[in-house]
C-alpha cells in the first residue's frame, strides 16, 4: 500500500456521472465540498460538466477529468467494467491508482464501485472481500458515532471474516480519531452463546480480537456504547437501513455515505439518492481517510493479525458486488 | 384445536411473577386492562398479589389463582419447568389448556413461557416451532401496522419455515382485521435475487403464497405498503430492536408485547421491562386474538396449505427457548 504524495493525496475523485440527479447533484456536492476546502476532479462528461458548473455559476471552480462512458445501475458490475474502458467509475478509480487522487467516491452502482477499485487497486492482504462501513450518530452525546461492519457488503460469510471486519472498523475508528476503540457483534442479547451460529461462532474468534466487549443489542449500537459493530452484510444492512428510515438526519456526518473497508485505496460509496449537502459530506469524509492514510493503518493491522492467522483471503471473487 | 366456550376464553390468564418490577407492575397492568373490559385472572404468589390490589386500593377487584414458584430470566426454561410444577407461568398455561382461559400473558422468560405453553396444549400440526409476531406501527396512516415474524423466537431456520411464518402471519393479520394480507419477505433489496442464501431459497418459495409481494426493504416494512413482513427470528429480533430504540412510543399498540404463532392457544409475551400501560395493551391484544380465534385460523390455514406441501413438522425440539 502506497500513499500518494501529500499535494495529489489530499484530491478526491468524484465519479460524477453516478447518482440518481447526476451530475447536477454531484457538482452541487462538490461545489459545497470545495467551500469547505476539499479539493475534488470531477470525473465524467467533459462537456455536460462544463454545463452544469457554468450554471451554478462557477465556471472554472473544479478540475475535470474526462471520461466518455457511464455504467447503469442496472449494468452487471463485472461485465459494463470490461466492455466500458472509458467508464467514469473506472478513470475516478484510475486516478487513484495513479496517485492523482488519494480517494474515491461514487454515488453510481455500488457493485461497479468495488469491481473498478479492486481492478485498479486490489485488495489489502488478508482481506477476502471488502466490506461497507457505514458510521452512525450514536447517542453517546455530541459527534459520538458507531462504525457498522459490514452494513451491506456481502451478505453470506463465514465466522472469520467478521474478525477482519473488527480489525478493519478498529483501524477506520482510529483513523477518525478513536483511541481504542470498542468492538461490539451485534447480536440479540448480551450473553455468549447468544444468536445464529454465525454470530455464536464469531463470538468465539472474536474474543481474541484487542478492544472487543462482547455481544451488543441495537440499544447499544446506538447508544454510544460501543465504537465498531460488526455483523454479516445483510443483518447490517437490514439494521442501516432501518436506522437510516426512523432517523433520517440531514446534518448527520455519515448520512448517504460508506467507505468500503479492504481495498488499497480509499473508497466510498454514497445512496445514489444523496443530496448535495450528502454528497459534499461523503467528500470530506473521504479526504479525511484518506489523509488518515486509512488502507495503509488498515494493511499494518491485518499485517499484524496475518501472523497469529488471519482469514487467508485468497485472490477469487474479485469482481461482483 | 379446541376454542375453550365463550365465557370462560374471554379471560386472560396473565403470569402475575413474570417481569422485572412484578407483581407490582402486573397488577397495575392488569388493572388497568380490567378498566377497558378486559377479564384478568392473575396467576401467582396469592399473598403477595392480594397485598398490591389492596396497595392499589381495588382489593377484590380481581381473580387470583395461587401458584407457589416463579422460574427466574437466568433459569434454563426447560429443567426450570419440570422442577416447578408449582411455576406462575405453568399454572397460567394450564388455566389456557383447560379451557378456564382463552389466552396467557407473560413478562417473564420467553423461553419458559414458551416451554410451558407447548408443554400445556402444544404446537399447530404443521409447525416445528413457535414464531414470534410483533406488531410494528408504520407510516401507512392511523392504525397502520405490520405484522414481523419471525421476531426473535428462532435464529437459524430452513426457508420452509418462513413459508410457515407467511401463512401464520397472514392469519394474525385477518384476525386484527386486513380482509388480504400483503406478505413481503424482508430483504436488502427488492429485486428477486437479492438477500443471503436463505432469503434467496425463501423468496421461491414465498412466490407460491398467497398475497405474497416479494422482498420488502425496511423502508417498507415500516412505510406501511405490507401487512406482514417473514425473516428469521436473528434478522427479525435485530430489526424489531432498532425499531424499538429509535421510536419507543408508549401509545404503540403493538409496543412491549408479542404472540407466539404456532401454539394451539393464544400466548403473548411482553418485554422484562414492560410498563403498567404496555401490560394493559398486552392483555387487550391477548383477549381480541383469543376472540378472533387466532388459533384455529391458524391451524386451518396451515391444514390446506399441508394438502400442498407445509414444511413437516415434526415432534422434536418441543421444549427449548
């Protein structure tokens, strides 16, 4: 893992022709973005960027960086990836291979995401998938917040993977600022041998795992209890979303955004749904991992783990989502 | 299934021992049920149970039948059942299987709540095990609700068992008045496709049910566009928990309380912590689903479905929580 230079690190490339109201809604983000001193290249349809940017009336405000070619939320990630080398996806994913950027975010198809950033990138050793890390306002008093691993990445996992998520949330937890952090497994009820035979079976690796408290109920998940839960794909992102439909906060700093834990580069992910304002968040959430060198705090730990077993991610399943 | 005669099943036995703050907080429940027509009988230590009516001013106000033992939140619910033959929730169950009641309310251990309610008058023929049903309200207007199940009762099932659960459902739903239940299978996405392997092999399955939707987000499961939403009882209790965190309403009809499908009575359990008011809503929704004859709906819903295939329960796993 290979930081960026520190001038072309702090860049973030926005796949500006992902999301629902694109790009009028990704120039807005990264117009408000660039008032809070992110510095964003924008990465799509030279000509219908221009356009927007002279109708919000900033003409020259943000760099752009060509690419000719869309990929639909509907396209099959793996497949589009290959057919459509000029996709704006995968020159916003280029960028950051090349140290033109330090991070990636997309408001597109969040399969085509991690197929571009694990095609132009990869994945930290160790890691046999990425996972969505989703940060959550907790009520653990001002800017207390909760990492949610993995909030809807892959749904069916073995008992070893939620250990590479708990290293992974640890490192993410850090990197904004956490000392030591507390890993959680969301569970339904507090006492070992609670829950399915995945979370039995992962309580078990987990107390292992440097930080970790045990079994933790959604009262605790948000009640500022505990700084990473861990779980499989789909009970989080059943949880995520049900948080994100009672609790649908505008100002909060993790709304309509996600990081994608466990490729070598900084990535993130935003609800093609995301507002300006969510957009402009997800940026600067991004410029942050990314100044926290994030994937590099995250291959130092597993690199660490590695040595007392990790979870032998081997190279299959690179491309689907 | 026998429906106990008119009078005497119009009576909820509620396990006056069970709770975090009993008997204090059962008899004030129960009290305030009886203000809104519902026939209470309180199981439980009877000197005990007597001194708070005559605490809460209305000393013959209501029935008391004695039961000399309590099975405790940490007691393992089997061993505890058959140790205390004298337990408030045994003695409960008994007055449901005998007829002298039409339904059992309990705050104490689900577990031993259910142990003893398959112990005293059994499962539906065609059940493997008891779900547990919780009635979420939703944005669909006033006295919008969905129906979840499973809510916690089984953390690990085959998709066969979610097709139970659709059906068993849909029945409760009937009985709470919806002339056709909407069935939705709770998911991550609504494409057929979508989901960990059991909501994929749920999903073909569901597709042969009756007023079967297809996979519902938690936008929908609490947006009101679906009468009952099926999942297994991890994804269920997680979702159900979050719900409860984020919008904890005493006006919640369905709050502090859930039935027990698939038992040949109507079984309610509420939360350790139920409040006087959530009880009191508790023994409302017992004595309506008793009136309704939840279940024998039930078991004739899940007798025509066994002419096509049920999911062939067997007489194992009777006694476990």
């Amino acid at each position: 893992v290979a930081d960026a230079p520190e001038s072309r690190s702090r860049r973030v490339a926005l796949d500006a022709m992902g999301g629902d109201d694109a790009p009028a809604s990704t120039v807005a983000g990264a117009l408000r973005a660039r008032a809070d001193g992110v510095e964003v290249v924008l990465v799509g349809d030279a000509q219908r960027l221009s356009a927007a940017l002279v109708r919000a009336g900033q003409p020259d405000a943000l760099e752009i960086v060509h690419a000719g070619e869309v990929i639909a939320m509907d396209d099959d990630p793996a497949l589009a990836l290959r057919s459509k080398r000029d996709a704006s996806i995968r020159v916003a994913a280029d960028l950051v291979a090349s140290g033109d950027a330090g991070a990636l975010v997309s408001a597109g198809s969040t399969g085509a995401t991690l197929a571009a950033s694990l095609f132009a990138f990869g994945r930290i050793r160790g890691v046999r998938r990425p996972a969505v890390a989703a940060v959550i306002p907790t009520a653990g008093g001002p800017g207390a917040e909760v990492i949610l691993v993995d909030a809807g990445g892959t749904s069916d996992v073995q008992p070893e993977a939620l250990v590479t998520y708990a290293h992974m949330g640890s490192a993410y937890a850090r990197v904004r600022g956490v000392t030591s952090p507390r890993v959680g497994l969301v569970n339904v009820g507090e006492e070992p041998g609670k829950g399915n035979a995945l979370a039995k079976a992962a309580f078990e690796l987990l107390s292992e795992v440097e930080g970790f408290i045990g079994n933790v109920e959604p009262a605790v998940v948000l009640g500022g209890d505990v700084d990473v839960a861990v779980t499989d794909g789909f009970t989080g992102n059943v949880l995520l979303k049900t948080v994100e439909v009672l609790r649908h906060d505008p100002e909060d700093p993790g709304a309509g955004a996600a990081v994608l834990l466990g490729c070598t580069g900084t990535v993130l992910v935003a609800h093609g749904a995301a507002t300006p304002q969510e957009l402009a968040a997800a940026l600067r959430t991004a410029r942050d991992a990314a100044a926290g060198n994030l994937a590099t705090r995250i291959a130092e730990r597993l690199a660490a783990m590695d040595d007392t077993g990790g979870d032998g991610g081997t190279d299959e399943e690179d491309t689907s989502g």
